[in-house]
C-alpha cells in the first residue's frame, strides 16, 4: 500500500509518496500543473507495483486540473475537506507548515485511514454545471444587494421612501419595479410638478407600457409622499439624474444577469430525475428547487441524513465529558453556507404560507416549535433540519430507482 500527498496550490502542486511506518518512496517534490509536468509524476508513480491511494485537499478550483489529469489515468483519489486536513495536521507543539511537510502530512494520513477514505465520486455533467451556475447566482446575488443599497442611498436622497411603496426584483420575470420607476422619475420634482390628477393618469400609463399591474391607489400614495418628503439633492444638479440613472443601469445588468442564471438553472434541474419530487415538497417553488438541487447535489454522496444536516452546518455536535452533558450546544455553520441561504428562504417561505401548507409535515414542525414558545429562528432552524431528512429520504429513494 502506498499512499501519495498532494498539497494544492495555484499553478503548482507538492507530491509526496509513502508507504506504512512513515518509509518515504517520493519526496516531496513540486509539479506544474502541465500536461508535462503531471506526465512526469505518472511516470514516477508508475514504478511502483503496489495499490496506490492519492490524497488531497479540496481547495476550491485549484485542486480540479491535477484531480481531473491523475483521475482520467484511472488512480485511487481522495478528496478531504481542509477542516478535517488541518485538526489532522495540529498534532504537535510547533506544527511547522511548509508545502513540503504539508504533502508528507496529506501522505501520512493516507496511510492512517487507508480503509476509511473513500473514492471520489465525479458528478455528472449536468450537475458540475447546475452547481456552478448556483455558485455563480449567490455571486451575483451578494453584487444586487450592494448595488441595491447603494441605489436607496441615493434615493433617500432624492425620493425619500420610494422603496417602500415599490416592489423589487421579480426572480420569475426578471422585472424589477423599483428601478424601471426610478430611472424615469428619478426624482420627487419630476413628481410633483404635474398635477396629482395628471401625474395618476401618466403614472397609469407607464404601468401598461411596463406591463406592471394597474394601481391607482399606488399612483396616490407616490404623489402624497413626493409632497411630503424632503429631497437633499437638488432635482437642477446636473449628477444628480446621472448618479440615479447609472446606478439603476448597473443594477438592471445584475438584475438581468440573475434571471438568465437562473432561467438556465431551471431548464437543467427539470433533467434530473428528482425534479419533480423536489418541486412537490412544501415551500419549494421553481426558484428554489433548481437551486437546492445544484447545492445538494447527488444524494448518494451522504450516508445518512445527517450528513447532509451537518453539510448545511445546522447540526449541532454533541458535547459531553465526564458527569457533565451539554444542553445548550449551537449550530456548527461548518459546511456550506449557500445551503444555509437557501434554507433561511425555503422557511421564510413556508412561515409564509402556512395556510396553504398546514398538511405539511414540516409547515407542522415548525408551527409546534413556535407554539412551544422556541423562537423563530430556533423553530427555522428546527424546521429546516427536518426539511432536510425527508429531502434525502425522498430524493434517494428516485435516485435509487432510477439506478436500478
């Protein structure tokens, strides 16, 4: 049995090759990451005659192009999460930290837990996309809410309260009601200097051609808080209507940017085989389904439900030594926090809704927490927990089938 420790780096990777009792066959050495360089490591690694296990940490994309090399030569390759890599790594006083004495360490603990660590899995196709299309989309996501907030510093500004009276991106559509208003009626002067009777009729009219929904009520409430509200930036300032319209033209981009994300995102998860299952469960609508597949991923890849509640970090470890056990234990938030994100949304949902959904098991789960008196996110948290368990029950009880 020989094990290899490859410690990943950006361009460049350390590789050391050693057997049981700590007998070093390949010293560390540095590799590019080469068709040539990695052909050389083949051929050294082809001079040994015995099983060879490749170990390595996942580090982020870095790590992908030797994986994808070593993998399409038909190695053993293990990828371990840098959590677990480095609780193994802190065993000494000193714990000096060269890649060298990283890829001797990576090797080492091959050899540990030889029948322990497992092949990795490769993903098919269309979930390597669909995952990198959800990873893409929480990106954008984090750019629209610093664009959003720098749009209503603006508009506190120049048309104090507008956001609230308005409606913001639509997911399903891509419209977002907000920034088409604020780009033509960038401020509360171009309001008012109309009459309240003739500002309705336009207001009307500009909701047919932006096919919005009609709302005179809405048209009123604009007018009597353009009336009321103070403005800070002068409507006659040349910037003014400038720094408004290009921050809505940038958001509109990011806006744009999300809905074919996610447009694409959904034609992908109606391909995989437990679309529809997902889709069915409480609180799950065509934005969230796509996005919890893409996270999620293959089922398979977790042996129980629990590791699939500890990879969205909402378990919390037991904690117990001596007479002493611990009660009141938090959330590890180890794991992936986008699944988190997407939990907190699927609850919001639900807590929503719960009149439609008061068959559910989870809408239920959640109902008692919050009668019992546990707070929203304790019951949210609870809830989701539970959300997750049936999830994997269900979705690999299809896969299974369709395996089969």
């Amino acid at each position: 049995m020989i094990s290899v420790g490859i410690d990943v780096s950006k361009g460049k990777s350390t590789v050391c090759a050693m057997k049981a009792y700590g007998e070093v066959l390949l010293s560390p050495k540095d590799y590019k990451h080469t068709t040539e360089e990695l052909d050389r490591l083949i051929k050294n690694l082809s001079k040994f005659n015995e099983e060879i296990h490749i170990t390595l940490e996942a580090t982020g994309n870095y790590h992908l192009p030797i994986y994808m090399y070593l993998k399409s030569k038909g190695y053993f390759i293990s990828i371990i999460n840098p959590l677990e890599m480095k609780r193994y790594r802190c065993q000494g006083i000193r714990n000096p930290k060269t890649d060298r004495i990283d890829s001797m360490i990576i090797a080492q603990y091959g050899i540990d837990f030889w029948y322990r660590v497992k092949q990795q899995n490769d993903r098919v196709q269309e979930r390597q996309e669909l995952r990198l299309l959800g990873r893409q989309y929480e990106q954008f996501m984090k750019s629209r809410v610093a664009r959003c907030q720098a749009l209503n510093g603006l508009l506190d500004q120049t048309m104090p309260g507008v956001y609230e009276l308005l409606s913001g991106f639509n997911r399903n559509n891509g419209k977002d009601k907000l920034s088409d208003f604020a780009y033509d009626y960038w401020h509360n002067d171009n309001i008012i200097k109309s009459s309240e009777k003739v500002f309705i009729k336009k207001y009307l009219n500009w909701l047919k051609k932006k096919e919005y929904h009609q709302n005179e009520k809405e048209a009123r409430q604009l007018y009597v808080l353009a009336k009321t509200s103070i403005s800070t930036l002068s409507s006659t300032a040349q910037s003014t209507k400038l720094l408004v319209q290009e921050a809505v033209n940038v958001l509109k981009g990011i806006n744009l940017s999300l809905f074919t994300i996610l447009n694409q995102m959904r034609e992908l998860a109606k391909t995989m085989p437990e679309y529809s299952t997902v889709l069915s469960m409480g609180g799950v609508g065509e934005t969230l389904a796509p996005r919890l597949i893409a996270e999620i991923g293959d089922t398979h890849m977790y042996h129980s439900g629990k590791a699939l509640v500890a990879y969205a970090g909402i378990d919390a470890p037991p904690y117990q030594s001596g007479q002493f056990i611990g009660t009141k234990r938090h959330i590890s938030k180890r794991g992936s926090s986008t699944l988190r994100k997407i939990g907190y949304e699927l609850m919001d949902s639900i807590n929503k809704h719960q009149v439609k959904l008061n068959e559910d098991a989870v809408c239920q789960f959640f109902m008692k927490k919050r009668a019992e008196g546990k707070a929203y996110r304790v019951a949210m948290i609870a809830g989701y927990n539970k959300f997750l368990r049936i999830y994997y029950a269900k979705v690999k009880e299809v896969l299974n089938k369709t395996i089969q």
